[in-house]
C-alpha cells in the first residue's frame, strides 16, 4: 500500500482490509479496514471497538488464521498469510478447551506437537498451572470448571509456549470484575517477565485503559482505527492505578470516542434485526 | 440400582416369567417352545459340551471383522467426505436413501463372485454396518466447535493430525453412536447370511435345527445371540456414559 513497513516494529499492517465473500448469494461483508499500524516491540497494546466491528477479525488476520483482502501484515519481518508464525500465541474468544482431555493434558496440548522434552513440558505446565491459579485442577477435567477457569487454561495452554507476541480475544470476557482485575496483574506481571508483545482486545474500557501503554479505538464496522491513545502508565503499574485520576482521564476519553460509534453500531444492528 | 433401572428390571423379569408359566401350563406347547428355564438350561449344555464352538468362533470372528472394518472404513470416509464438501454433496442423495435398499439381495450376487465362503458374508454386514458410521460421523464432525479447528490450526496440526487430535476426539459422542449401529449391523448381516445360504456359523445351525425341529438347539442359540449382542451393547453404553458425563454432558 501507500507507506512502507517500519522494519524495527514487532508487528506491522498497511491498508490491511477483511471482506467476507457472501456465500451463494449472500451480500459481502466489509468487516475491517483499511488499517495501518505498527505494534512496538515489547509494548502492550489494547484494541476497544463497538460489537461487531472487526476486532475478532483483525485478531485472525494477525494470527495467519484469515487471508486478508487487500493490504499486508508482517510480523518480526516477515509477511503473515495463512499460517501462524513462529513465536505467535493465540487465546480465542471463544472457549477452546478440549473436554476430552484433563486440564494438564489441555495446557501441554501445543507443546506437545512440538519436539519439547517430556521434562521440560512438565516444568512449564506446572508453572503455568500456579501462575493461573489452577494447580490443584491439573487432573479435572473442563467441564468441571467454571467458565473463567476454563478460558485461564487457555491462557495457559498459549504461554507455556512462550510467545515472544500474545493475542488475545476478550480472555477475560467470562470472568468476574473481581477476578477480571486480578487476572489483568497477572497479565501485567507476564508481560513484565517475558518481555512479549501484548494485542489484548477488549470490551471493558477500564481494562483497556488499566493494562495498555497504547490503545487503538475502532470504529463501527467496517473497523478502522479512529484514534490510538497512549496511556503514558510505568512498566510496574497495577489495579490501584484505578484510583487515580489520570486513569479516569483515560477511560473518559476512550468513552467520549466511542460513545457514538457505539450507537452507530447498536442502531444499525438493532434496525436489522 | 435407579427407579427406572428397577422397573425395567421387573418388567423384563415379568414377561420371563409370564412366558414360563404360559410354557408349563400348556397354552404354549413344547414344541413351539420350550419354558425360558429349559432354554438356559440346554444353552448351559451347549456352552459345557462345546458341540457349537466352531460355528460360534466363525460368526462371531466373521462379525468382528465386518465390525472392524465398517467402523475403519466409516470413520476415514467420514473424515474425508467432510473435508470434501463437493464429494460428500454428490454422494447425500446415495445416504440417504442407502438404508432403503435391502442389501441382503446382494447376497447372491456375492456368492456367485466369491464363492460360497465367509467374503460373501462379510461383506454384506460391512455394508450394512459401513453407512451408519460414516453418517454419524459426519454427524459429530458437524457439530465440532469452530475454535477447537482454529486450536488445532494454531499448534500447526495438518489434516490427519488434526483429525485424530481434535476433531475425531471432539466428534467422538457421536461416533460411538455409529460403532453402536455397527455392532449390530455385524451381528445381523453375519447371522442373517448364514441364515440365508451358507455351511457353517450359528446361523446355520439354527437354520438347521429349525429344519430338523430341533428346539432343544435352535432357542439356546438364538439366546446366546441375544446375549451376545446385549453383552457388546452394554460396554459400548457404558464407555459412552463415561465419555458424557467427563465432558458434562450426563
Ligand atoms: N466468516 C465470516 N463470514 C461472514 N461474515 C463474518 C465472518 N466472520 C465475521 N463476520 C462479520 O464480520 C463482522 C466483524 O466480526 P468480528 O467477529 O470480527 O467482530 P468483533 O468486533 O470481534 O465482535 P464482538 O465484539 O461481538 O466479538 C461482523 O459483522 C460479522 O458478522
Ligand atoms: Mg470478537
């Protein structure tokens, strides 16, 4: 497209654009785009948007899941299409656990399509179980779990990888506020250790605004990106940083951008329907 | 044991019984049949002599192959008709009319091709067997959640790994259903053959007694069939409550 990739970013996307083919008949749906943006290395990086405006669809294209229409995506260099890339790890929006197999097993399940020593497996989804809080499920099975438990085995099926990029889809969509906020220093804490790039997407603009050092807002669909706002917060923030008052500065402003872009969308959406 | 475990228990012990009384008090003649009691008792005298263990090891070697098979072949079509919608488009009008053909006419045919052997017979329960499976697990491969495929893709699963990692495994309620029909399937079309034109297997010999009024060989043998199949069914049962309830769907 029109500008040039910045080679030092971790992730780059010029006039990246999604449109659905319809299927026998179907209109098309022009889902996301155009967009440009680069993600700095080692930065974490939220995306808000209306429902429906692409943010699940912009994840995909990231992860090599979706082919793009037009536009090109390059991540550490090299041009995303169709597959994922080495060193990229995905938690769905959706639950993605396997019932079929315990907890521990669900955890090691990418490691163990890989050639990681048994030992190694072991150590890392021990340390993933603590670190998510699930060490004494190892042996239970999801349905077992509640929902937020589930969707915290699918985080920790994604780090014991150890991603040098993490996306994420609403992971904790399930979850309490509480837990919500608990899990998100966690995260923080992660990020701190790992020195991996964070894409969160979220609905929650206190979330956003809490763990992100930038956050992109999307308009309605087709999602573009109205504004990136960078939060300024040190690397070693957490949760009481909803105490003070630049935070309520943050959120405020992430509201006033999609507040209409969110009645744009609710509005054609509820006229549809 | 449950309520409804209880009831059926009775219910079943109640025709048993009703059918005994009916035997011993003359409405149904011994020659028509004999009381359940007898019947047990001349199955205990078969199993102890071992008068009909060649034709038992025949069938039921003869129906574990076309159970196998059906359920190899059913699986492997299943996943490649799914994988290919075109084909599996082409071929929905052949399923779906598949079990309105009565694939034992076919019998002959086979015969006069391969003789008068065990290929004929085998073939005839793979065939009645093999559908039902593809079916169900199409069935099952339907109903796969679009994020475990994305899973399977993210951990760089080709298609066969994907297959035995993920889909099958999560498709797997469903195609125990199938399994289920081919085990069943297997007993009938073997039996049913045997019953039909062969020399050897239970069949055959319960043909043969009927022939020779031999009631004191062709109920026990139509008993251990029953108990056969029953037996099959209910460890194929009880693996696929296991299976629900792990994954919270019992
Ligand atoms: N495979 C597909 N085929 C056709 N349209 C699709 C497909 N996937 C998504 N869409 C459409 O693209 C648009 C964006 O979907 P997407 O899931 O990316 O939104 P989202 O921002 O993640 O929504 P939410 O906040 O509800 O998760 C929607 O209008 C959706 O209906
Ligand atoms: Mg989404």
């Amino acid at each position: 497209m029109s500008e040039q990739h910045d080679l030092t970013a971790h992730v780059g996307l010029r006039g990246v654009t999604k449109v659905f083919r319809g299927a026998d008949g179907a209109p098309s749906v022009h889902a996301l785009g155009p967009i440009d943006l680069d993600l700095r290395r080692g930065e974490f990086f939220a995306v808000v948007g209306p429902s429906g405006c692409g943010k699940s669809t912009l994840l995909e294209v990231l992860a090599g899941l979706s082919q793009v229409s037009e536009g090109n995506v390059l991540i550490e260099g090299k041009p995303v299409g169709g597959d994922i890339m080495d060193g990229v790890g995905v938690v769905f929006q959706e639950d993605a656990c396997l019932p079929w197999l315990t907890v521990y097993d669900n955890i090691a399940f990418g490691l163990m399509q890989t050639d990681t020593s048994r030992a190694e497996i072991a150590t890392r989804v021990e340390s993933a179980l603590t670190m998510t809080g699930l060490s004494g499920f190892a042996g239970s099975y999801p349905a077992q779990l509640s929902g937020g438990m589930r969707q915290r085995v699918c985080i920790a099926r994604t780090l014991v990888l150890q991603p040098r990029l993490i996306l994420l889809d609403e992971p904790f969509g399930a979850l309490d506020q509480q837990t919500r906020l608990l899990m998100g220093e966690e995260l923080l804490r992660l990020w701190r250790a790992t020195g991996a790039t964070i894409f969160l997407i979220t609905h929650a603009l206190d979330e956003a605004a809490m763990l992100a050092d930038r956050i992109g807002i999307m308009s309605a669909r087709p999602g573009r990106l109205l504004e990136i706002l960078e939060t300024g917060w040190s690397r070693d923030r957490d949760s009481r940083l909803v105490e003070t008052a630049e935070f309520g500065a943050v959120t405020a402003r992430l509201w006033q951008v999609l507040r209409g872009e969110s009645m744009k969308s609710i509005n054609r959406d509820g006229a549809r329907a | 044991m449950s309520r409804i475990g209880l009831f059926r228990t009775l219910v079943i012990v109640g025709l048993v019984g009703l059918i005994e009384v009916l035997c011993r008090t003359g409405v149904i003649d011994n020659f028509t049949m004999p009381p359940p009691s007898r019947i047990a008792k001349d199955l205990q005298h078969i199993v102890v002599t071992g008068k009909f263990n060649a034709a038992i090891a025949k069938t039921l070697s003869s129906a574990a192959i076309a159970f196998a098979a059906a359920v190899v072949a059913g699986i492997v079509a299943g996943v490649l008709f799914h994988s290919t919608p075109r084909l599996r488009r082409a071929l929905d009008p052949i399923f779906a009319t598949y079990y309105a053909i009565p694939v034992l006419a076919f019998y002959p045919l086979l015969i006069i091709i391969f003789g008068l052997g065990d290929v004929p017979k085998i073939i005839i329960a793979f065939m009645l067997g093999v559908v039902a499976v593809i079916l169900n697990t199409l069935n099952g491969l339907d109903r796969v959640p679009p994020v475990l495929a994305k899973t399977a893709r993210v951990a760089r699963l080709g298609r066969v790994g994907t297959a035995l990692k993920v889909t099958l495994p999560s498709a797997a309620p469903y195609v125990l259903t199938g399994v289920k029909f081919a085990v069943a399937y297997a007993l009938i079309g073997i039996i049913g053959s045997e019953f039909v034109m062969s020399t050897d297997g239970v069949g055959f010999e319960i043909a043969f007694a009927y022939n020779n009024f031999d009631n004191a060989t062709m109920y026990p043998l139509i008993l251990l069939v029953m108990i056969v199949s029953i037996a099959v069914n209910l460890v194929l049962t009880f693996w696929e409550k296991r299976l629900l309830i792990r994954r919270g769907l019992r």
